[in-house]
C-alpha cells in the first residue's frame, strides 16, 4: 500500500504523452505505481472556482492538468532506469 512513508514522487509534468510512456515503461519493468492527476484550473479561490472567476482564455488546455507518478522508495532507482533518465 502506498503511504506518504514509504512512497516517492518519480515524476511530475503537465505532459500527458510523456506521463503515458513513463507508465508504460513502469508496467514493462513490473514496477508498481500510484499516480495522481490534479486540475489546477478547478482550484478553489474563495468565491468559486479560478475558471469561474477568470476564464480560461489563453490557457492552453494541455497546461490544465498536471500529472504526478509515486513509486516505492526502494524502487526509485529502478524506476529512474526503467524510464531512462
């Protein structure tokens, strides 16, 4: 089970074919993961939400979205092979 003790942030980005292939290379590898996916553009900020009091004009959508992947701690290393960093 994956907890904040014994997980470690592998990879954080806005780009979703690249959080695709890190996942594909971690299954690959047999490697479990977590992952999380937060909307900034949904963000509370008092009276509603920042799309709902700002828009979104000019925000581009593939910047909407930020992609974050968890490995175990003694994983890490594998990880950071497996997806060739």
């Amino acid at each position: 089970m994956f907890t904040f003790f014994n997980s470690e942030s592998l990879w954080i980005g806005t780009d979703m074919k690249r959080f695709h292939e890190i996942r594909d290379c971690l299954d690959t590898a047999g490697i479990p993961y977590k992952h999380k996916v937060k909307n900034h553009s949904a963000q509370w900020t008092g009276r509603g939400t920042l799309r709902g009091n700002m828009g979104s004009l000019g925000i581009s959508a593939d910047q909407m979205y930020q992609y974050e992947i968890f490995v175990y701690r003694k994983d890490l290393e594998k990880a950071g092979y497996a997806m060739d960093l």
